[in-house]
C-alpha cells in the first residue's frame, strides 16, 4: 500500500451493506446522500457457473479479502459436514445433488433456506472488534430468503411478496437502530439489508417501486448518520454493494457499488480492497476508549 492514513481519532467505522444497490441507478436518481464524498464502481468476483457475482460468493470475498469460490454452502452443519467428507474422497458431487440433500433437509426441517453457509476463513470482522448487524455468514436472519422460497414456490403472490419485503425493510431498519444502542468497544459495525435485491429480482414490479426502495434508502442514510453522530464524534461510514441489477435481462449486473464518507487510500478497485483498507483503518485510528 502505497500511502498510510494519518493517525487519527476515529469513533467507529460503519459499513452498511446494501444487496445489489445498483450504481447506474443510483447516478441516475442523483441519490446523494448514498453517493456520499466518495463512491464508484468496484469489482467484484464473477461466478464461473452462473456467469454473473453470485451474492454468497462476492460477501464471502468482501469479508475475507480475497475471491473466494463459494461451490455450495449450507448452513447446516450436517450437510457441510457431508460436503467436507466427500471433498477428503475427492468426490466432486455437483450442485443438484446437494440441492436435493438440502431440500430433504429443509422439509424436515433440520435446515434454514439460507444460502450463507460457514466460512473457514478469518474475515476482518474476526480480526477487529466488531459488531454484526444481520450480517452474511454470521447472523443473517434468512427471512428474505424464506420469502423468495414461498414466492419461487407460487405459495404466496407477487402482491403479498412486495408487502412482506417492504415490511422487512421498515423492520430491519429499525433493527439497525436499536442495534445502535448496544455497541460496547467495538470498532466496526456491519449492518446488512437484502430488500433491495428482492425487490429487483420479483419481476412484473414496477420499476417505480424500485426506484421508490432507492429513495427511501437514500433518505435513511443522513437518518442512520445524524443518530450515529449523537453517539460518536468521528465516523467512518462506507456503503458497499455486491453488484447492480441489469433491469433488462433481470439479473445482477457485473460491478457492485461502494461509497465513503471520507476519502478511502487505496481508492478501492475491487471489493476485496476493503479488507486491508478497514484493517489499515483500525490498526492507524486512536480509537475512542483505547489507552
Ligand atoms: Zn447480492
């Protein structure tokens, strides 16, 4: 790395995770609030399989700093233990046989729809003081996840689908809030909404709807920033995204989205710049509370 940051008194390092927050959209609805003083493009890893960043994979890359190949995740631990015995025999099984396994599991109810497994890696928020707010990997709630079954399924319709997500959204943002209240010594925070990304993928929505999802994210940032800012005097508040949406295939589109509140170094380029870039903030901030 290049350039050091200056030491300085840094509160509390906030990253708010936003799935599939669409930069293209963003410039287009002028949203300056999540625009903040710094943002762009980042580069993301690309799933071989699929042909486009695959949510689990390009999360597990953010948080390890590295792209890290996801083949299949579950999170139970019966099945990832059978994933590791098969992978000692060299047993390449392929996804629809774990696919199957998972969907026996699930109806018997030993297993969660989610598709955050286990990671074996340190993330950085195993190497600094953090606090993880519905983070992927750690606390996901999978309630997007359910939801997407049921509507997949056709158990539930598009208008009812829309409503849920919409109140998961009003939910989790209070969450966050509340979450607020209880930070203790910890350094970094991650918070994490997936709404956005449901919202896009429940195709025949209207796009008005979309674009009414992004302004209302774009409202609740100076919201989560002013009710930070009553509790720490210097935050370092990041915004970082997965990948767009191509609205015209309906799928994820190739870069994922970042901003800053301040001027990042290195400018990030890929998304697993952030991983040295928050460790070289922490390791270089006097950090409230420490002596
Ligand atoms: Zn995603």
């Amino acid at each position: 790395m290049g350039q050091r940051y200056i030491e300085r008194w840094i509160d509390l390092i906030f990253i708010l995770g936003i799935d599939a927050l669409d930069y293209e959209l963003v410039e287009k609805l002028n949203l300056n609030n999540l625009k903040q003083i710094e943002y762009g493009k980042v580069i993301v890893p690309i799933n071989e399989k699929i042909g486009i960043p695959s949510s689990p994979e390009v999360w597990a890359s953010f948080l390890i700093g590295e792209n890290i190949l996801i083949k299949f995740e579950s999170s139970s631990y019966f099945i990832n233990m059978i994933t590791k015995i098969l992978g000692i025999f060299n047993i390449d099984s392929d996804e629809e046989f774990f696919k199957k396994i998972r969907g026996f599991f699930v109806r018997f109810g030993f297993s969660s729809y989610s598709r955050f497994g286990y990671l074996t890696r340190k993330t950085f928020l195993d190497i600094t003081k953090s606090k993880k707010i519905n983070t992927p990997y750690y606390n996901f709630d999978n309630k997007t996840f359910k939801l997407s079954a049921l509507f997949g399924n056709n158990k539930i319709s598009l208008k009812k689908a829309v409503k849920e997500i919409k109140l998961l959204y009003e939910s989790r943002k209070k969450q966050i809030f509340r979450e607020l209240d209880n930070i203790g010594d910890e350094d970094v925070v991650f918070a994490f909404m997936h709404t956005a990304d449901m919202l896009q993928h429940c195709s025949f929505i209207r796009f008005s709807e979309i674009e009414q999802h992004y302004i209302d994210l774009d409202n609740y940032v100076p919201i989560l920033k002013n009710r930070l800012e009553d509790s720490f005097d210097e935050v370092i508040f990041i915004i970082v995204s997965d990948h767009g949406f191509d609205f015209d295939k309906g799928t994820h589109s190739m870069r994922g989205f970042y901003s800053s509140n301040t001027h990042l170094i290195p400018k990030p380029e890929k998304i697993t710049d952030f991983y040295e870039i928050i460790l070289e903030l922490v390791k270089n901030a006097n950090f409230a509370g420490m002596d």
